[in-house]
C-alpha cells in the first residue's frame, strides 16, 4: 500500500520546546502543559487509527496522511486520505473522550467524567467541506467524478457515542476506530464500479504532495509569551538541569558532573522552534549563557551556514540532533 506520510505542523515540537523553557513558576505553565497532553494524546489516537488501517489489502489504493491543501485564500487539511479506482474515503480522527452527544449534524455536545458538558464543533460538516474542497482540485484537474465518502472515527473505545435527541440517531458515518476496517470493506463492497485507473491515481498523489503546505505556528506570539521569558542556557542531557558550563571545548553540568560536546545542539534547536531561524554571535551567546563572543562564533561556524559579515553577520539555524 503506497503510504504518503506529509510533513506535520511544528505545532507539537515546538509545544514541547516551549514547555522546556518555561519557567515552572510562570503563568502559562499549566496551559501550556494541558496543551501538550493534548497534543500528544491526541497524535496517539491518530496512530491507533493507523493500526486498524494496516489491515487492509496492499496495493489497490494510494493512502496519504495530513494532506494539507490550499484552496482560493485558505488551506484544508484531511488526516486521511485513501483514493481506490471506485472511491476516494476520508478519515477523519477524533480524540475525544468522554460521552458525546450528536444531534445530527448539528450541534455536538461532550460530557466529561465530573458531569460537565461542553459544546464542540460537529466533525460532520467539517470533513463535509473538506471533501467539496477536494472535490473543486479534482474537477480543476478535469478528473471523471469520484465518489467522495468519509468515517468519523472516535480512536478512544472508551469513548461513548449516543444520539442527543431520540428522533436524530447519530449517523452511521460515525464509527469507533476497531470498526474502520469492517467499514471500509462493506463501502467498497457497495462501489465496484471503476472510475480511475491506479496510473491517474498516481497522478493525482504527486500533485497532492506538490501542493502539501505544512503549517508553521508561531508558538510565542499563539500565547502571548515574549522570548525574555524563557529560561535560556544548555539543557543538560542527563538531569535536564540548565545552565550547562562551557569549559576545554565541552559542556560541564555543575549539578551532576555529566560532560557532553554536543549539548548546544538540543538548545539551538530550541531558539530555532521558539525565536527564530537565524541567529547572531550576540543572540547565541545569551541564550547559550556563553560570555566568549570567540568560542560562540566557533560552535556556530561549525554547524550552520551564515551570511553577512562582522557584527551583521547571520547564521541559519537548522535542526540537528
């Protein structure tokens, strides 16, 4: 099964390097921790879904996860993608726990465990409009039309699913994720009727990695955070203690003696998700808690291109581990 992985918001990487250097005594700490459990949890459900996905039979359908598209003066994103010669299907996964209350495809409604009901946007239109999105690329593309089909599917099987009026049941396009396979068996059971060869399919999988868009988030400016409120200095790598020391061309923890040459690596890349993607001799000495403009300009020649030069003098950061 041709599998096309898209490159991912930075959201989530850059949560974490946030989370690193906030002070745990700073406002947003707790936000900003929920944030990232979320996140995180959320990207597992996604890969529970990928696990039901896996079972189905290789080569007769191109699968591509997190497309993100531009259409006119936005983007649409669709966690997945799966395009058969007779159908293209999306899948769209939900993380939400809880009981969940569908009055159609109108409003939805989360019970949690205290009791608390809070209202949430209905995935049902949402991956509604995605799908008419994708439907104007094909029809710009001059494609035959496909049918265009979708699951909602619910990763959690802890998760209760009921209708919130009796007169509106919750639509069958609404499924928990150990369904997905049994599901996507029976709708190309129903379509048999060819509308694409595998060669057009394939077509259609380079343009849609042509006009994949990652999103880039700036984390800071999302939160209200200003980069003088991050703790700045060398992580150490084996207490997570900061600021490491720079002593004879190594780093030095001065709480558990551990000695790394690399530790200003992890940091730079911190800058890079958190600042900015270019830095000065100035920059990186406050923020690597260096005092030696020399020692500094040596760190930096030796992992990144630059350009300008003296005190003007820039250097592009990239992510190195």
């Amino acid at each position: 099964m041709p599998l096309i992985q898209h490159e991912r918001s930075d959201y989530l990487p850059k949560l974490e390097a946030l989370h690193r250097r906030l002070p745990a005594r700073h406002p947003l700490r707790n936000k900003i921790n929920d944030e990232l459990i979320k996140e995180k949890t959320g990207l597992k459900g996604e890969n529970d879904v990928q696990y039901m996905l896996r079972f189905l039979p290789p080569d007769d359908h191109y699968h591509h996860r997190n497309p993100r598209i531009p259409c006119t003066d936005s983007h649409f994103e669709i966690d997945n993608l799966l395009m058969y010669p007779m159908l293209f299907l999306a899948v769209e996964v939900k993380n939400w726990y809880g009981t969940i209350f569908f009055d159609g495809d109108k409003q939805v409604i989360r019970r949690d465990d205290n009791g608390v009901d809070t209202g949430m946007l209905n995935p049902i239109p949402q991956v509604k409009l995605q799908m008419h999105r994708l439907r104007l690329l094909l029809n710009k593309m001059g494609l035959p039309h496909i049918p265009l089909h979708y699951f909602v599917v619910f990763s959690s099987p802890k998760t209760i699913i009921k209708p919130l009026y009796p007169e509106t049941p919750v639509s069958k396009k609404v499924i928990h994720a150990n369904q997905l396979f049994f599901k996507i068996n029976e709708l190309l059971k129903e379509n048999t009727s060819l509308v694409l060869g595998m060669d057009t399919i394939a077509k259609i999988s380079d343009r849609l990695i042509e006009e994949h868009t990652p999103k880039k988030v700036d984390i800071l400016d999302k939160f209200g955070i200003k980069p003088s409120e991050l703790i700045h200095g060398v992580f150490c790598p084996a207490c997570d203690a900061a600021p490491m020391k720079r002593e004879y061309g190594k780093w030095r923890c001065p709480f558990c003696r551990y000695v790394s040459k690399n530790a200003h690596l992890a940091a730079l890349n911190d800058y890079l998700l958190l600042v900015s993607d270019v830095i000065t001799n100035a920059e990186a000495r406050a923020f690597l808690m260096v005092e030696s403009a020399d020692i500094v300009k040596k760190i930096l020649q030796k992992e990144y291109a630059c350009y300008g030069t003296n005190r003007s003098r820039k250097y592009m950061l990239k992510l190195k581990y």
